[in-house]
C-alpha cells in the first residue's frame, strides 16, 4: 500500500477508513496508521502579486478556518485555525503574506466591524453579496412594505451595475423615503419616542456605511478586483462536504485533512 495514494483518496475521493480497509484487505486501524505517517505541507505554492479574498467558516463552535485566498489564480494563500474570528487575526494574515514577499493589489472582505479600515494603502472591497445578506437580515426575503421592497430591489441591482448608477438610485429612493425612515412612534407607557420603522433605517444605514468600499472593483477597474468573495465560499463548501465523509476525526486529524485539502484544491483535486 502506497501511502501517499491512501491520503489523496482518503481526502479527496469518498472512502473512509472501512471502505480503504476493505479495498486493500486489512484492517481500519491499519489504514489509519499509514495515514497518519502522511507528511501534510500547510501552505500553497505562491504568485508574485495577488487580489486576496478573506474570510473565516467554522466547523464547530470554538474551531474555524480563516483563508485567505488568491481570487485571481485562485491558489490558497495562507490560512490559520482560529477560536475566534478577529480583526488583528486577518491584519496578521495579510503581514505574513507580504512578509512572503507577494505584492497585494487589493483585498475583498465582509463587512465586519472595523475591518474594512484595517488595510491602509490596500484597495479593499466589501463583498456585495454579504452586504445584500447585511440587508436581507434587516427586512427578510420577503418584506411587505413598499419602501422596503422597492430598497430591496435597489440593493439586489448594485451587483449588476456601477458606482455612479447605484448612489444615484440609492439617493433617488431616500429623498422618496426619507419622511418614512424618519417616522416616530412613541411608547405608551414610557412616554419616549422611537423610530418606528428602524430595521429598514439599520438596512439602509448599512448601505450608506459602506457604500465607499462597494465599489472598489469600479474605482480600481483595471486591477479586475472581484465585487464577492464567492470563491471562498465554494472552497469552504468544498471542504465541509469532503469533511463530513469522515465524521468522528479528532481535532488533530481534522486539521491534517484541511491542510492538505486547502495546499492542493485549487490544482484540481476533487
């Protein structure tokens, strides 16, 4: 038995310790041996220059990956095991990635507080997909009121149109609408008043905070900086679908798989 065979198809095909066992006519315990003789690399081969997205999944309630990835080649970066998803975390990432001598011609992150004012001098794009997601939590799939629906609309065209198309719409719906995110309800009982409609106000106010890194990738046009971070999501979709053909790993050979499977997913390896 090859080992290094036994860990591709281990990782990157479906068989579990019991189906290689059977295969090769020993037993599962003898499999997962070789295995764990396997030398696993923990990073990816490098480009010169790089758009590097970055995000964080967890695979548990204390244990995530934080990637970041290379949007163009679409070669994993680097990547860390985190407790908790942190601003100085990714600030680190980014170091070390330019410490590796690989120059960052921008960056396409969420909207994580403080994050977006983390990487001076650095292009950066929020992902527009997670500022519709932003929106979407605010006034649901599926809001009634007019104001919002047509506010949904509005948010759902930013990816399939341009910076100054989309701040002219957006300035058109709040002067149709300013008078309704300004309305008051007061309690009753306390006597106070408070904005009666104030999670369509959050939603906007959202889109307003970020709306000078939305467009990044226009203002930057020529860099071809991408408006999401899809990549990643794929990646880590990727993973947890590879992952949960082996479920019961410890944290120690959970992490061995994601190594190996993030140094080699963007060669092709499924």
């Amino acid at each position: 038995m090859d080992k290094q065979e036994l860990w591709k198809a281990y990782v990157y095909g479906k068989q579990t310790y019991s189906q290689l066992a059977l295969e090769h006519g020993v037993c599962s315990r003898t499999i997962q041996r070789h295995i764990d003789l396997v030398k696993v690399g923990t990073q990816s081969p490098a480009p010169d220059s790089c758009i590097v997205g970055i995000d964080t999944s967890y695979f548990g309630r204390t244990f995530g990956v934080m990637l970041f990835k290379d949007l163009i080649s679409g070669a994993n970066l680097y990547w860390t095991f985190v407790k908790n998803e942190t601003i100085q975390a990714y600030k680190d990432g980014i170091a070390i990635i330019i410490a590796k001598g690989i120059a960052i011609e921008g960056v396409v992150c969420d909207g994580k507080p403080g994050l977006l004012h983390s990487f001076l001098g650095i292009p950066t794009q929020m992902c527009q997909f997670h500022q519709v997601a932003t929106v979407t939590r605010y006034i649901t799939r599926k809001p009634r009121m007019q104001a919002a629906v047509e506010f949904k609309h509005l948010v759902h065209f930013m990816i399939e149109t341009d910076r100054e198309s989309f701040e002219g719409m957006l300035a058109e719906w709040y002067q149709k609408w300013e008078w309704f995110l300004d309305e008051r309800t007061i309690n009753p009982i306390s006597g106070r008043s408070a904005y009666t409609h104030k999670r369509l106000r959050s939603a906007y106010k959202s889109v307003k905070r970020n709306l000078p890194w939305l467009f990044t990738w226009y203002d930057h046009i020529a860099l071809g900086i991408p408006n999401t971070n899809n990549q990643l999501e794929g990646t880590f979709t990727a993973l947890k679908n590879k992952l949960r053909n082996h479920n019961g790993l410890n944290m120690e050979r959970k992490q061995r798989f994601i190594n190996e499977f993030l140094r080699h997913q963007q060669q092709g390896w499924r």
